[in-house]
C-alpha cells in the first residue's frame, strides 16, 4: 500500500500547480494500477480524497504531522510550515518556487516533477512493495 499525500494548500493554485499535481496523482493512480500495488490519496490534513479531479484548494488547511508515515509520497511544492521531522518516506517538488530545503527536510528522498517515475520506484524497491516473484522451477538438463 502506498500511501499518496497531496499538498492542497493555497500556494498550489499558483503557476499551474493544481493541475501539475492532478497529473502527477494519476500517473502515480496509473503506475500502481499496472503493478497491482493499492494506494489511497490524501490530503495534508489527513483527510481521505476520494476522487482525485475533485481536489479543492484552500488557505485553511492546516499540516499537523508529528511522526513518520509508512510507504508515503508527498506531491507539493513545501511552501507550509511544519516541524523538522523526516516524515514521509518520498516528496516530489511541484513549481518552479518549490521549497525545496523545506521538502528534503521533512522526506527520506526529493524528486522532481519530471521524475515520478523514479520517485515511485525508489519508493517501491526500497520498501520492498512488490510481490514476491514467483518460483522458477529447476528444469532437467536434457541433452539435445
């Protein structure tokens, strides 16, 4: 299970931001999909998104994470406050003004928007999320 959390402050409706973290959230929706890895998106105050094209920014929303999470990802652009705690396991920085000081300080690993990929599968194989691979069996060596 990977657990997907999305910056919703109001600073992501700058620049494009929004509509960067929708494609951002479905390549990673996708990606698992194919993989067959479960995931579940969240907002910064821990509230469950249910559908992802219906994201609603707000200067409201408040960052209260005191410790680390499990199999996480954060999507922002780290324009918030929080304490200097490594609290998720990957972030991916989001806008040409990403805090990117404030993203290293607060995840395992930064990545950015152009590297999704990565920051997927080094989330992945770091945590050892996929399946075991299936057995091969040993096969008698016959002669031609």
């Amino acid at each position: 299970m990977i657990n997907i959390y999305i910056d919703t402050t109001g600073s992501m409706t700058e620049m494009g931001k929004d509509s960067a973290v929708l494609y951002i959230a479905k390549s990673i929706e996708d990606y698992c999909d194919f993989k067959s890895i479960e995931n579940c998106f969240y907002q910064l105050n821990g509230a469950a998104i249910k559908e992802l094209t219906s994201l609603s920014f707000s200067n409201d929303v408040r960052v209260d994470f005191k410790s680390e999470l499990e199999n996480s990802i954060l999507i922002s652009d780290g324009l918030f406050e929080i304490e200097d705690i490594k609290i998720f396991d990957v972030a991916i920085s989001v806008g040409i003004d990403a805090d990117i000081f404030n993203l290293e300080k607060i995840s395992q690993k930064l990545f950015t928007s152009d590297n999704v990929l990565s920051a997927l599968e080094y989330l992945i194989f770091h945590n050892d999320l996929l399946e075991s691979a299936p057995k091969i069996l040993e096969e008698d060596d016959d002669e031609w």
